[in-house]
C-alpha cells in the first residue's frame, strides 16, 4: 500500500485513554482524518500477558491497515511497551508506527537531567520497565522512581473521574515514599491525564505532571512532515471510532471529548 497525504492517522488504546491523544492530534492537525480503535473487548490491557497484549495490539493494527492508515499511533503506554516491535513487524512498510514512550522520554532528556522523576503506570508497563531502560540509556542522571496504580484504570473506565473514591485511592498511590522529593511525575498511561487534576492537587501543583497526548502529538507532526505525508487536502477530515465491545462510557466521552457528530461502531476483533 503506498501511503498518501490523505490517509487517516489510526490510533489505537484498550479503551478511552487514547482519546486524550487523539484529541491532542486533531487539535494540533486538524485536516488529518483519524481511525480509533478501543479494545473495550480487553481491558484493562495493563494486567494482561505480554502475548495477549501483542494480539490484541497486531489484530487492531490490521484493521487500522484495512482502513489504509498512513501511521499507526499506539496511544497507549502498555502496548508501547509490550508490543511495539511486534506491531512494527506486522505492518512493515505499510504505515509508519509511532508509540507514546518515545517522545516522553526525549523530553525528559531534554528537561529533566540530574533530577528525580515519578512514574506511574499499568502492572505491564512498570514490569517492562521500559522508560527506566530508556531514560538510564540517555545518561543524563535522571532518578527514576516507577509505580504501577492497577486501580486506576478500572475507575476511569468506570467513569469515576473527579469522585472521592478515587481521589483517595490517587493519594494512597502518591503517598508512596519512593515520591518524595520528585521534580516531576509521568503519567504513564494515557488513561491518567483524565485524573491530572487529582494528581496535581496532590502534590499542591509544585511537581510537573508530564503526559505524553501533546509531546507525541508534535512527534507525529514531524514525522508527518519528514516523510511529506501531511495532509494539504481540503475536503472535511473523517473521525471514525470503533470498539470492539459496546461501552456507554466510550461513547459519553468521544462525545465529551469530539464535539462534531463522529461515526461510532462496534467492531468484533476476532470474527
Ligand atoms: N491506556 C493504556 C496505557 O497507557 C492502557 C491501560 C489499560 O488498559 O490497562 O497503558
């Protein structure tokens, strides 16, 4: 398949974390037409093997390849780490694959030498230990302190985003000793920024809460432009969402988060 400037950008998550990145992308290039897919089917991915993270992960990318997706955004941190490579493999030169850690980690470089940094994220994603990995290969002194906060996503999947219940299950996580005294806090899961504002009282505000929907946003940008595939075109650009189970909540906030009237579907992984 040769890519064109006028192919959709498909992102794909477990559920509705993506969509805090796919609205950062469509904010930042608002010509490019978007392809989601949620694996409401799955989550929460993050307590999930590796292999079956890497199925879901290469099943959604076919899809995304079936729909002629000039790159594929891996919007969430989990299959970041547990099967980037394999989605790479699987669409070859087909689409260029992007994943979210990446620019996370180039900005901490770039910010963030010889100071202490949280982390919080899935099981998968603090097991993987990915962004420890590739921040100690920067060797720029930065302090890594990583923390998986399984309950996190349940909640928000559940829609308990600004309830006390989960105000109170953030701090706990926050409370952790190993915390104390960081110069920043990653939101390792792109679920997280749907709580930010929990996370920032927490701190009183004085800790930077680094989330990666606007960073990649910017790497997929100048990827897009490196590789001339921009979108120049004039016709309205296309919102397609899909899941592969149905879930009002999904819906709720692609109507929360997309204004416009976007086309949602359910779509079953493995017919
Ligand atoms: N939003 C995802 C992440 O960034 C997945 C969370 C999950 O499904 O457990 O890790």
């Amino acid at each position: 398949m040769n890519k064109k400037p006028h192919h959709p950008i498909g992102i794909f998550d477990s559920g509705v974390g993506g969509l805090t990145v796919a609205k950062a992308v469509t904010e930042l290039l608002p010509q490019e037409s978007v392809v989601y897919f949620g694996d409401t089917a799955h989550l929460p991915w993050g307590d999930k093997s590796v292999s079956a993270i890497q199925q879901y992960s290469v099943r959604i990318a076919e899809v995304l390849l079936e729909h002629q997706c000039k790159v594929i955004l891996i919007a969430c941190n989990t299959a970041s780490a547990a099967a980037y490579e394999a989605v790479k493999q699987r669409v070859g030169d087909m689409a260029h694959v992007i994943n979210v850690i990446d620019s996370v980690v180039a900005h901490v470089g770039e910010h963030y030498s010889g100071q202490k940094l949280g982390l919080i994220g899935t099981k998968q994603t603090v097991r993987l230990d990915t962004y420890r990995k590739r921040i100690s290969g920067l060797n720029k002194n930065i302090d890594l302190h990583s923390l998986a906060t399984p309950l996190l996503v349940p909640l928000i999947e559940e829609g308990f985003l600004t309830s006390p219940a989960t105000e109170s299950i953030v701090q706990q996580y926050l409370r952790d000793p190993a915390f104390q005294d960081i110069q920043g806090l990653i939101l390792g899961c792109t679920h997280y920024p749907l709580i930010k504002s929990h996370v920032q009282s927490h701190f009183n505000h004085a800790v930077k809460v680094i989330d990666s929907a606007e960073l990649v946003s910017h790497a997929l940008k100048q990827s897009l432009l490196a590789e001339d595939l921009l979108n120049a075109g004039t016709l309205p650009p296309k919102r397609l969402f899909y899941v592969s189970d149905d879930s009002e909540f999904f819906v709720s906030m692609v109507k929360l988060f997309f204004d416009e009237s976007v086309h949602l579907e359910a779509y079953s992984l493995w017919d």
